[in-house]
C-alpha cells in the first residue's frame, strides 16, 4: 500500500527562509514556519502548495514535507 492510500501516515509541513539557495540552512530557527501536521500526504502537499505560493516572492523561503510516520518506525519496510 502506498503513502497516498493510506490515511494514517502522519506527516509535517514546516518552512523557513534559508541562508543561501545552495544548502538548507536556515536563517532563523526561531523564525520557522510550522504550517501543521497532517493525517495523510495529500493533505500535507496541498498545506506545502498554498504555503509555497504564500511566499512566491522570496526566493530564500523553502516548505517541506517531512514523513513522520517514517521517523516513528524507520525499520518499516519501504515498497
């Protein structure tokens, strides 16, 4: 089963302006933009999408999605 079937796979969307669009640094740790944590991963690109289009105008802003389901049970196995 895949993470889009399945919608209990909790994931977060965080962002923050980086130091240089070379690495992911950020500028501000205490700056960061913590958009929320979602039940399943298509809710969580659609908080990623609107939180990206948010901030179009600063090319340092960066959004992710980080796969918490896989940081609470990373032996898992992956299909």
């Amino acid at each position: 089963m895949s993470e889009q079937e399945n919608p209990s796979l909790p994931h977060l969307v965080f962002g923050g302006e980086l130091v240089s669009l070379d690495d992911i640094t950020f500028k501000s740790y205490e700056d960061l933009d913590i958009v929320g944590i979602f039940p399943d991963y298509q809710s969580a690109y659609d908080a990623w999408k609107s939180a990206a289009q948010r901030t179009v105008d600063n090319a340092n802003m960066r959004y992710f999605i980080v796969h918490i389901h896989r940081l609470m049970d990373p032996d898992a196995d992956e299909e």
